[in-house]
C-alpha cells in the first residue's frame, strides 16, 4: 500500500506567498487618481487631436461616462465610457495584481459613413499605443497598451435619426 501524504495546516502556511501567512495582494493600479477613461479621453482630445472639448465649438466633442442629447449638443459627438476589466495574475516578485481597464468608445453621426470612418479612425489611433505617457496636470500615466476586444458594433438609429457605433477595449495604466 501507498503512503499519502497529507500536509500540515502549519506547513501549507508556511509555503504560500510571501512565505508566512496568506495576504490578498494589492491591486496595482488602483493608485491612479484618474479614470481610465478620463486618462484616454485627455489622450484622445490634446494628443490625437481627433475629438475636441465639449466646450470648444469645434466638431467632434467628447463625453465621459454620459452622451448628453440636448439640442445644443452637436450631432456629431463621442463619448467613452469606463466598463469592467479584468483581472490577470499577479507579479511574482511583489504579489501585485495586474488589472487591465475595460472602456468602450461611442459615436453617433448624423451620417452613417461619418460615424463609421470616425470609430475605425479611433480603433486604428489606439491599436498604435504602446508604452507611452499622458501628462495631465502634475501627473503622468503610462498606457502600456490598449487591445480592441471587440470588432465595431453599429447599435442603429436613435429618436434622433442619429447612427450609432460602439467599440470596446481594454487597457493597462499605471500613474508614473
């Protein structure tokens, strides 16, 4: 007959990460003061330059977290929104979580191929994104990388006769 061997609480203590007792590990970039998707739109509007302020009378104004419909809101306007992420592994020689933030870019248009070319010109723009840092006042983000995980997804028509597209993303932050 074969031994089994059945170890001791103490000892399986005693080998768990960091070598004593088992402690959740912290979140790493839960330090940033900013939303991720406040971090991507200061990217999208001062660096890309391909959305504009809701302030500024120009076109393409972007929204966070919200598309207002009011009448003095252009037609042509965006807005990107933080969704889940995910959560993946962890570094092993700090025991730091690495979360990877979900976000979603919408568009409506007045014009179907407008708003078509507008979020294939905004998925395109992100897909280039690797390891760089946006500065917004006296703080620095790096944006190690933003991955499309999903393909354009025409949502249709509004009250409004107004077309809508949706794209979604994750991406990976930290404050510097």
């Amino acid at each position: 007959m074969v031994a089994t061997w059945i170890p001791d609480l103490n000892e399986v203590l005693d080998l768990a990460p960091p070598f004593g007792l088992y402690a959740e590990p912290e979140i790493s970039p839960g330090t940033i003061d900013y939303s991720p998707a406040y971090i991507l739109a200061w990217y999208m509007i001062n660096e890309l330059e391909i959305m504009s302020l809701p302030s500024a009378s120009s076109d393409w104004p972007l929204f966070i977290n919200a598309l207002p419909d009011k009448s003095t809101i252009k037609d042509s306007a965006g807005a990107i929104y933080d969704t889940s992420g995910t959560l993946d592994g962890r570094v092993l020689s700090t025991g730091e979580v690495v979360e990877h933030y979900g976000l979603q870019v919408k568009i409506r248009s007045r014009d179907y191929q407008t708003g078509w070319q507008k979020i294939r010109d905004i998925a395109a723009s992100f897909s280039t994104v690797q390891n760089i840092v946006v500065n917004i006042g006296d703080d620095d983000y790096r944006v190690w990388n933003i991955s499309r995980t999903s393909p354009v997804v025409n949502l249709g028509i509004d009250e409004r006769k107004r077309f809508q597209f949706t794209v979604n993303f994750l991406t990976t932050m930290s404050e510097v």
